[in-house]
C-alpha cells in the first residue's frame, strides 16, 4: 500500500471519528436546549459522519489492488461519491431552512446563551482544527475524496460560527433590553446558514456531475472503439 493510500485512510477515519464527536455533542445539547441553530450543526455532523463513512468505504474499494476487472467503472465512483454527498448536504439545509422558518412563525424560540456560547467556542474550534489537518495532510494525497471532504469541514466551521454569532446577538439583545426580539436569533441565523451553505454542495454536486459526463463519454467511446476493432 502507498504512502497517498494509507495517509487518505487514516484521515478519512480521523474525519469519521471527528464527525461522529461532534454530531453526539450537537444533537445532544441541542435537544436538550430547545435550540434549533445547534441542532442544525449537529445535524449536519450526522450526515458529515454518514457522507465520511461513504467515502471511505468508496476510498478502500477503489485503492485496493487486484479486486476490479472493470477499471472504466471503477473511475466513476469518486465522483459519484462527491455528487451523492453535495445532494445530501444540500437536502439537509432545506429540511433544516423549512424548520427554522416554521419557528420563526411560531414566535421564536428563548436558548440559554451563555452555555450556547460555550458549544460554539468549542465546536468552532474542533472543526477549523480538523479543516486545518485534512487540508494541510490531505494535499499530499492528491484525493478528490479529501478535498470533498475538507470542504465539508470549512462549511461545518462556518456553521458552527453562524451559531457563535446568532448567540452573541441574541445576548446582546437581551443586555439592551430587547429580550422579545432574541428569541428570533436562533431560527434567523438557521435560515441565513442553511440559505447560504446550499450554495457550496450544490456547485460541489455540478464539478462532480460534470466530471461523470466527462467520464461516461470517455468510457463509452473507448467500448465504441473497441467493439468496431473487434468487429473489424
């Protein structure tokens, strides 16, 4: 086995570990607090984790040596991968936006905080910490699967910032007197996340659809070529 190949192993089972911490820890304490803008973030940990382990199921069949015939085939699975992963993401930001918004027009909802604050801290610092590691590591391998992968995790960083500043609003609103109006900060900045990180799994599922046109054709005129050589 290569150096590429087990460094890409080893940190997608790096990211599936990070991924199922955080997931735990945001889907807990989101419940927990009544909080739809943590749960968001745990939720998209869960469905990090589930994509993750996609990838390096995806990642051990494709770099294990002499269990393919059809190698044409075989070049089509990252993409697919990566495609499958940005429809999941992007799903999930509509599932999370159509959430928020129903408690928008339900009066809002009242989070604790300062405990909220804390998660965030945390939170934001484990995934630009993991980004960092797949980012830096994962140039050398060269990996699709990787690269996806990292995105995720700046994505997951800048969600987790949307939630440090939602609670930060929300604070500062209550200190000025304005406590009616905080209750709205948590389904807000869930609808502004899920808006906006639409945009990075959907331009991630075009580039990996493309690439499996581009593929698809290759394939097909290469069976082309060789069936009118057999023929001849």
């Amino acid at each position: 086995m290569s150096c590429s190949i087990s460094l890409e192993r080893k940190l997608l089972t790096f990211s599936t570990a990070s991924a199922l911490v955080f997931a735990l820890m945001g889907i807990g304490l989101g419940v927990w607090m009544g909080s739809l803008v943590i749960l968001f973030d745990g939720a998209y940990s869960l469905v990090s984790l589930l994509l993750t382990t996609l990838s390096l199921a995806a990642a051990w069949y494709i770099r294990s040596p002499g269990k393919h015939r059809n190698k044409s085939h075989i070049s089509l699975i990252e993409p697919a991968v990566i495609a499958f992963k940005g429809i999941a993401i992007a799903l999930m930001c509509v599932a999370s936006f159509t959430s928020a918004l129903l408690a928008i027009l339900a009066g809002g909802r009242e989070v604790d905080t300062g405990l909220a604050l804390v998660f965030g801290v945390i939170n934001l610092v484990g995934c630009l910490a993991t980004y960092w590691l797949l980012a830096k590591r994962g140039g050398k391998t060269k990996s699709a699967l990787i690269e996806a992968e990292s995105k995720q995790w700046l994505m997951d960083s800048a969600i987790s910032a949307a939630v440090m500043a939602g609670f930060i609003i929300a604070s500062l609103l209550s200190y000025a007197g304005l406590a009616k109006y905080a209750v709205f900060a948590d389904p807000v900045m869930v609808v502004i996340a899920s808006v906006y990180f639409t945009l990075v799994p959907l331009k991630m599922t075009q580039g990996a659809l493309r690439q499996l046109l581009v593929l698809y054709r290759q394939n097909t005129d290469t069976a082309c070529s060789s069936a009118m050589q057999k023929a001849g």
